[in-house]
C-alpha cells in the first residue's frame, strides 16, 4: 500500500524535499502510536508503510546506531536521518537495484544497506 505513489524520496528536487522534511516533522510531532515516549521507531515504521517510497523504517539498534552510535530517540535524530537518506539517494542511483522481494523501495534499499553494514551476520570474514 503506497497512498502517495508520486511522492519518491529520489525523485524529489531540494526545495520540495524541505517542504516534505517540515511536514514529516509535524506529522512525527502528531503521531502518538506508542503509551512510551519512544516515538522514533514507531513513527518511522508507520510512516514507512504509509509512504514506503519516501521514509526509511527506523530502529534502534541498527539505524540509531550505524547513524549515531547510540540509541537514544528524538525527532532531531529522526530529521537528520531523513535528510541524510535523501542526499544518499542524490548521490546514488539505488533505483537499479529494485525488486519485488526485500528491496522494493529506495529506502528500504537503505535501510537494508544499513542493516548489513551493522549485523555481524552479514560481515565478511
């Protein structure tokens, strides 16, 4: 399920990309999915199901710590990582590597990246 299908994180030029980074932060400052005050995680993966073609799904232990070293939650680290995403994607054709299997979106093209890069399970010997 894409609601947005025209909205692509890789698509989009520098100027409408901030006018989406404001509105992901209103829209993570609205959300209350979970009763902890953690809002990181969810709002991320919400919001990755809701617009797979533009948020990356988030974790603590892989995303937090591959882009901070650290776990702790914020809607700063949450903005920083979407922008970060979105300059990857300037500098990276991922959009060659799409499939229908794990890699069906530029972001969770990411998020895989970074998955691999964090898991020891992935780590070549």
């Amino acid at each position: 399920m894409n609601c947005c299908p025209n909205i692509n994180l890789n698509r989009l030029n520098k100027i409408d990309f901030l006018k989406v980074k404001e509105i992901l932060g209103k829209l993570y400052d609205n959300l209350s999915l979970m009763e902890t005050k953690g809002k990181l995680v969810s709002n991320s993966k919400m919001m990755h199901y809701l617009l797979p073609d533009l948020v990356i799904p988030m974790d603590r232990q892989n995303t937090l710590n591959f882009f901070f070293g650290n776990t702790n939650e914020s809607k700063e680290k949450f903005l920083d990582i979407i922008e970060c995403t979105y300059y990857i994607t300037q500098e990276i054709n991922l959009s060659k590597f799409l499939d229908d299997e794990w890699n069906q979106s530029v972001p969770k093209i990411i998020d895989n990246a970074i998955i691999c890069e964090c898991s020891p399970r992935y780590r070549f010997k």
